[in-house]
C-alpha cells in the first residue's frame, strides 16, 4: 500500500494521567524532544524504517512520546515547512466542528440535514431526503447511493435514494463533505473562520480548508497534524483548556457510533 500522507505516531496513550507535553503555540519556538536512546527503542531499526518510509513515497514521519518527538524525518524535496493534504484524516476535524457546533447549540445530531441545507439537496422524495440527520452524515449511514458514477459529486442529481437513513453503512464521501455547509448554516461563519475560532487559535494549528473539485480538504505542516493527535490524545483539551467537554461525543466519535459497522465512530 502506498503512502502518500503524512503519518504520526502517538506513544502512551493509555492513560491521561501521563504529563503529556503541550509545544509552545509559537510555531518558532523549540519543539521538546527525547531521543529513542532514553526510551530503549530500537535504534539500530530507525534506519531501515526510515527507508521503507521513503520507498512507499512518504512525505514526512513524526513520532511523538506523550507529546514530544521522537522521532521526525522528512523525504525527497519535503520538508517541515511544506504543505501536504491530509485526506481522509481531515474527517476527524470535521467531526471535532460538528461536535462543537453542537456543545454551543448550534445542532443537535438528530436534526434534518434539510434544516440546514433546504429541501432539495438531494435527488429523493422530500418524505426520505428529511429523514437524513446530522448523525446519518457523521456516522456514514445517510442512504444515499455511493454506487453512482462519481461518489464525491454534492450536486442534488448525484444524491440518490439507495436505502432508508440508518439502515445501511457505505463510506460515501459526498454526505460528509456537505457537513461543511451543515456547520456553516449552522453557525454562520465558514468553515475556515470556525476552524480558527475553535481550534487553531488555542493550539497553535495551521494551515486551512481548500475546495478541489467538490471535496473541501485540509492542508497543513507535518506538525499541525502531530498537534491535533496531541490534542485528541488528551480528549481535547490543549494544556488546562478544554476544547470540546462532550465527553459522550468524544466517547461515540473514537468509538463504536452505531451497530452496523462497529469500527466506525463519528468520522472516525
């Protein structure tokens, strides 16, 4: 399989009460290291890792222990200032901003999709399209047929019925990615300005959302990544801020959301 994002690895995460370290929000400023050496790793394997890394077309590699490297290294012409997309990885923010938007009111996971985004979004009788919820569309259970010729298209023509809500799991990347429009109805900020807002700001997060083709996609350093697994390590909360308090939205979003595929949370 080929690798062609970013990867992080995040030691030690087996209870919160471990001090994990937090990197200064100034991005200038010194990252906390260990080396490999103090944690008895492998050290003679770090060089055959690296070159099985960089065979698979990786672009960068961060290992982290309770919040510190470990390990970093970057491949080709990549370095820890460039930019790469994090793919479906960019699902969890998504569902960080649902999670949210619904501490602060702004939904409920029960709500119609169609209340945030009008009748019509789909190609489906008015009486099925409202009973596609915001769960449905975090949970991956909306119904919508993802057999049809482009399964990222957002367009009502390409949103067809396949089966009632809830009653079948197909990971379809168009009900996701219309959660975009979902949050920005919702809160009335676009989904950049909110990512700024409620996340970012606190933990030092850069980069930001682009549209390519119908999807909307995060771009960022390799450590801005490594920042959100620090932060959804700690259950969200960045030092003694809590960013997201749900604690059974977090427990439903990392863990089994629904029946009828017990590996999948909430975009997780």
């Amino acid at each position: 399989m080929k690798l062609f994002f970013l990867f992080f690895l995040l030691f030690a995460f087996e209870s919160r009460s471990q001090n994990i370290y937090f990197p200064p929000l100034n991005n200038n400023a010194n990252w906390d290291t260990l080396s490999p050496q103090s944690l008895g790793w492998c050290t003679d394997k770090i060089d055959s890792l690296y070159n099985y890394l960089n065979q698979e077309n990786s672009k960068a590699f961060i290992a982290l222990k309770n919040g510190k490297i470990v390990l970093e290294k970057y491949f080709g012409g990549f370095t820890k200032d460039s930019l790469w997309y994090w793919a479906s990885a960019g699902k969890t923010l998504t569902s960080f901003l649902v999670g949210k938007a619904k501490e602060e009111g702004f939904l409920n996971l029960t709500d119609s999709t169609s209340k945030f985004l009008g009748q019509g979004w789909t190609d489906m009788a008015p009486a099925r399209e409202r009973k596609i919820t915001i769960w449905n569309q975090i949970t991956m259970t909306s119904g919508l047929n993802d057999g049809v010729p482009d399964n990222h298209c957002t367009i009502d023509n390409c949103l067809k019925y396949l089966a009632d809500a809830g009653t079948r799991w197909s990971y379809h990347n168009a009900p996701y990615t219309l959660l975009e429009k979902v949050i920005e109805n919702a809160t009335g900020l676009n989904i950049n300005s909110y990512t700024n807002l409620k996340l970012k700001n606190q933990t030092g997060i850069t980069g930001g959302w682009l549209t390519t083709g119908y999807d909307n996609i995060f771009y960022s350093k390799p450590r801005s990544m490594a920042r959100f697994g620090i932060l959804a390590l700690n259950k969200f909360r960045w030092n003694n801020i809590s960013l997201l308090s749900d604690t059974a939205y977090i427990r439903q979003a990392t863990n089994s959301s629904q029946l009828l595929n017990k590996g999948y949370g909430y975009l997780w």
